[in-house]
C-alpha cells in the first residue's frame, strides 16, 4: 500500500487535517444549517474548487510534457468578460442574461487556449514561454475588459455559480466533482488516457507509431483554458465581482504544485487526475490550517516552498540513486531493506 | 557563404530589436517635442538601472538554456533586508556585503540542486521564488522606509554629464554590471563555457568543459546580480517592500528575449538585453507621454511583442538548420 503513487499525499493531507482537529476538535464538525452544510471541511471543498479546476486542465497540460502559465490571466478575463456582459444588462436576474455572460466567457477561454495551443503545437515554441505571452498580456487584456475598475455585479444566477448550493452542498463543489468524473471516464474508458502518456513520455516516437499528437497537444491547452474559465467564473461569482488585476493572481503555481504533489511527473507522460485533486485540497488545507492555528499568513509561502522542494526531491530519480548510493557501506541485509524504503519514496 | 548567412541571421533579431527602439525613439520624437531630449532616453536607464541588472543576470542564466523565475522575489528580499537592517543600525557597506551574500546564495543553492539532482531549473527557481517571498512577509508585512545617510546620498546624487544632462549612480553601477558582464561572456573561460552549454550540454561535458561549477555559477551570478538589483531599487525607492517587484521576472525574460537572446540557449548577447530593457522602457514612456492610455497597455504591448520576436527566433532558427 505505501507503494501506490497516491500514499503520500494522502497521507500528508490526513495528517494535516489530524493536526487541525488536535488544534480545534470543533474542525470536523459539519451542521446543517439553512439547508446547507456548514463546516471547515466544506469551506476547504468550496474554496479549493476553482484550484481543483485549474490544476486538473494543468494536468492534462503537463501529462504531454507542456505547461500552461496563463492560467492565471485567463482566470481573470473570464471572469471580467462576464462581469462586463452582466453588467450591461437591463435584468441581472435573468437566467438567459446569465447564461449568455457564461456562455461569453467560456467561449473566450477556449479561444485563448487554443491560441496557446497553436503556439505550443504548430509553431513549436516552448510551452513555458508560448503561455509566458499570454500570462503577461492577458493581465493587460483583463484590466483592458474592466477598465481597470472592480465591475461588482447583482445577478443571483451568477452568484450561484460561485456561492451557491444545490441539494445542500455547495454549486462550485458539485461542478468540480462533475469535471473530474467527466474527465476521468473520458482519459480511462478511452484510448485518450494511453495517447496523451505516449505524446508525454516520447512525442517523436508516438508520432511515428500514429499518434496525432499535434492535435492531442493542442487540444490539452484548449481544455485547459476552459478549465481556467470556469474556475474563474468561480471566483468572480463567489464574490459578485471582477478584479482585473487580482483575480487568480498565482493561480499558476499553486495549480503546478497541485499537479506535481499529486504524482504527476513534469517531464510528462505519467498523470493521475486523483492525485492532481488530492493536491489541490492538500494546498488548499495548507492555507486554511494557517489561518485556523493562528500562524501568521504569510508563512504559508514559506511552507508552499519547503514541500515543493520535498515533492521534487523525492520524484528526482537522481536524488534517490544519490541517497541510495550513500547508504551502501551498510550490511547487504540492512541496504536491500534500504533500497525499498527508497524506492516507495 | 552558407556560414556568412548564419552568422548575419544570428544578429537578424538583434537588428529588428534595434530597429524597433529607434522607430519608437523616432515616432516619439515626431509625435511629442519633449521626447527628443537625450535627457529622455536616460530617464529610461535611471528608471529601468534595477531591471538592467536583473535582466544581464537573467541572460546568463538563458544562454544555458536555463530559466530562472525567482529574480523578483529576490529583488524585493533585497530591499526588504536592506531597509530592515539599516532601520537597525548596521552600517550601509555591512548591509550591501550582506544582501549580495544573500542573493550570491540563494542562486547557488538553486543552482547546485538544479545540477546535482537533475530537476528542471524551472520548479526549482519556483521554489525559490516562494522562499523568497515568504522570507520578505515574515521579516515585514509592511513598507519600511530607509533614511540612511549612504542610501539616500546615493539615491539623490545626480551624476553630470556633458550637455547638462545627468545620471543617477545606479545607472553608473548598472553600466559597470553592463561590462564586466560583457567581458566575462566574451573573453573568459567562463563565458565560452556558458555559450558551450547552452548549445549543448552533452557535448560540453564530453568536451571536458566544467559544466557542474559552470551550470550552478551562473545561477549563482544571477542571483548576485538580483541582489544587486534589489539594492539598486532600494536606492530608486528608498524603502523595502514585500511587495516590491513582483512580475519582475517577466519583464527580465521578456527583455532577454526581445534583445535576442534564444531561449533554448547558446546564443545571445548582453549587449541585446540593454536594447531589450530600453525598448521595454521606451514603451512605457511613449504611454505615460500619451496620456489616454492606460498603464495596462504596457503589459499587452510587451504580450504582442514577446510574440513577434519568439515567432522571429523561431523563423531565423528554423531557417539557419
């Protein structure tokens, strides 16, 4: 068991949470009120999905070796497009009004990702600078869309989205699960799952078996501008405005380190959109566990560094032959144990 | 003759950088009367002397094929350490031996784990830059004012040139980063190592190159010119902010890569990245001097033309094999 690749961060996302309910034994406690569940654990949930959105189009980025740092910049003008819409409508309350600004907003995401997708796939250019491009501009182009104000908007619809519950659980939490479970069938049931890790682990040799990873490639940016839309349709909702300038500011890299705590290799071919989740939540913990013990906020940094680090050490093949080579001197017996440990590491 | 055309297709986005600052010099000067002051063109190097430092830091680091996201976090660290250990007393040239240290560390920390553990210099300069960062916010939250004598002294001296035109110190200090970069990338082992690897690490290696002690040095000199750079905005600003700097790691990567310099390594030049910096800084003068724009127009500006010039290096790279 402390071989399968999920052990880890689940076991660090358990003790995290452990350390909370020792910390506040109150921290489990979920109640019903108003016909909604109330509680931490669903604040983590609630909170953490726009994450969970963004890292699981991250992950399918990194699955064929790319990385998509414009996520952030897409986050904000999806979500300031639609602000912009609502906000000129005559009724914010209706539902057709609310759809379109939606509709608006995907759409747009999709054709930025497809932008970063022609760059990465039919120009060649390498993925951290074609989405760099995007990453810098599309600030520009958010703050551009909202003319550098925060467009505050009163749509109950649109609220939903982002702040509200069906069937007593949150709406963002419930679009989440549906995307993961869609995303999963589609990746497992199918041959997709198998040609995005043969486009990751070897894009010359699985063009030459047949792969079309051109188009494969290109199609993981789209989804993943889609991603980011939604997450950003999220965040804008959760709290009935759009930011220009802050929305999903870092996003980025709370989502890559999401994807890489999750077992995910950034060099490509070998994803669990499992593991992307339970990063995701795990980072999310994190932020809530600082804020629930008291440590000041801004360590959180600090902490987010320390477990990149770890996470990258451990999944470095060089660390380990290193780390394995020092511990030879000791009996045969003792190494070979050892080694195991090493290994499952 | 196939290597003569190599070779002028190398200075191909050098030349269209080049052309570019003295289009936007020139619609400048036509458009707005003001612009055609030398005393213009040097408010951009006093404005930009930090980013020019980070930036020739940041070239090394590229001409290896490498990338290193932690500039800014180390810049704001800089100027945080500095306001912070002066507010307390210790003596400014302590202070300045102390940040360089800092930053001079940090980037071979980076460097080293980056070589010897094999992990992409990309998640391990993100790191970087969380530690950084996170160090800034625990040693203040808030901006912390410098009112020492040395600082300020060498924030306000004006440096005279001919013509009545003047400098800050920065820009001197900046201009001296300038050359002796120059002359490490040009005429020493060291900087032929660098251009080595960035063509081909495997070669280099098999070629009996340093490549170890090179590929972390460099991640060690841009770290040092970070802290410097750090230093120099401290002087720019007089305070230290947690906030200081952030995205600035974009604007050196895109400075780098309008002046030319191939992201994929091995080549490049210095020289490029100060015509990078300027055009950069052009542009956010031409947009302040316009006056409708908004400030968000440098951002998709510098977007479009990180493009143009990545579809340019693609071109001239594709041609030349």
């Amino acid at each position: 068991m402390i071989k399968h690749r999920l052990f880890w961060p689940t076991a660090a996302l358990i003790v995290l949470l452990l350390g909370n309910f020792i910390a506040h034994p109150a921290f489990f406690s979920v109640e019903l009120r108003e016909g909604h569940l109330y509680g931490s654990l669903i604040d983590i949930l609630r909170f953490g999905a726009p994450l969970i959105m963004v890292a699981l189009g991250m992950t399918l980025v990194i699955a064929t070796g790319g990385i998509d740092l414009s996520v952030g910049s897409v986050v904000a003008i999806s979500g300031a497009i639609a602000c912009l819409h609502l906000s000129g409508l005559e009724n914010q309350d209706s539902l057709g009004g609310t759809a379109g600004a939606v509709g608006i907003a995907l759409g747009l995401s999709i054709v930025l990702g497809a932008c970063n997708g022609v760059l990465v796939s039919v120009l060649n250019i390498q993925p951290i600078i074609a989405t760099l491009i995007l990453m810098v501009a599309g600030r520009g182009l958010a703050q551009l869309i909202t003319d550098g104000q925060i467009i505050t908007v009163n749509s109950s619809p649109y609220q939903a989205i982002g702040g509200g519950f069906v069937l007593t659980l949150p709406v963002s939490i419930l679009i989440a699960v549906a995307v993961f479970v869609l995303a999963s069938l589609l990746v497992r049931k199918s041959a997709l799952g198998m040609l995005l890790e043969a486009v990751g682990g070897n894009p010359e040799a699985s063009r030459l078996a047949g792969v079309r990873s051109r188009r494969l490639i290109w199609l993981t940016y789209v989804v993943c501008g889609l991603c980011a839309g939604i997450a950003g349709l999220m965040i804008s909702s959760n709290v009935s405005s759009a930011d220009g300038n802050n929305a999903g500011l870092w996003i980025e890299l709370d989502a890559i380190l999401a994807v890489v705590i999750g077992g995910t290799a950034l060099t490509g071919g070998r994803f669990s959109f499992a593991g992307t989740v339970i990063g995701a939540l795990l980072i999310q913990t994190l932020s809530t566990t600082v804020y629930t013990l008291g440590i000041p906020p801004q360590t959180t940094l600090l902490f987010k560094a320390v477990v990149v680090m770890a996470v990258c050490l451990v999944q470095s093949p060089a660390f380990r032959r290193k780390l394995v080579r020092r511990r030879k001197p000791k009996p045969v017996t003792r190494a070979r144990q050892d080694e195991k440990v090493e290994v499952s590491a | 003759m196939t290597t003569l055309t190599a070779s002028r297709q190398r200075y191909l986005p050098i030349i269209a950088t080049f052309a570019l600052l003295v289009g936007a010099y020139g619609f400048g000067a036509a458009q707005y009367e003001a612009f055609a002051s030398g005393q213009v063109v040097l408010n951009i190097l006093i404005d930009n002397a930090f980013l020019l430092v980070v930036a020739i830091g940041m070239t090394f680091v590229i001409l290896t094929g490498g990338i290193d996201l932690s500039v800014g976090a180390v810049v704001a660290l800089s100027t945080l350490v500095s306001a912070r250990l002066l507010a307390a007393g210790v003596s400014p040239l302590v202070v300045l031996v102390l940040v360089l240290v800092i930053g001079g560390t940090l980037g071979l920390g980076m460097g080293a784990v980056i070589h010897y553990f094999e992990l992409q210099p990309f998640i391990v300069t993100l790191a970087g830059m969380f530690l950084a960062r996170g160090l800034c916010y625990t040693i203040s939250v808030e901006s912390i004012s410098i009112t020492d004598g040395f600082f300020t002294t060498m924030a306000q001296t004006p440096v005279s040139l001919p013509g009545g035109m003047h400098v800050s110190t920065s820009v001197v200090i900046a201009v001296i980063v300038l050359a002796v970069a120059a002359y490490v990338l040009h005429f020493t082992r060291l900087g032929r190592t660098v251009y080595a690897i960035g063509g081909s690490e495997q070669s280099a290696m098999l070629m009996g190159l340093p490549v170890a002690r090179t590929k972390i040095t460099v991640y060690a000199i841009s770290g040092l010119c970070s802290a410097l750079g750090g230093v120099l905005l401290a002087f720019y600003t007089l305070s230290g902010n947690a906030l200081h700097a952030v995205g600035m790691e974009l604007d050196a990567i895109a400075a780098v890569v309008i002046g030319g310099t191939i992201l994929t390594g091995g080549t490049g030049y210095v020289l490029g990245t100060v015509l990078g910096v300027l055009v950069l800084g052009i542009i956010q003068t031409l947009i302040t001097f316009d006056g409708t724009l908004s400030s968000w127009w440098t951002k998709i500006v510098i977007g479009a033309l990180l493009f143009v010039f990545i579809v340019l290096q693609r071109l001239v790279s594709r041609r030349a094999r």
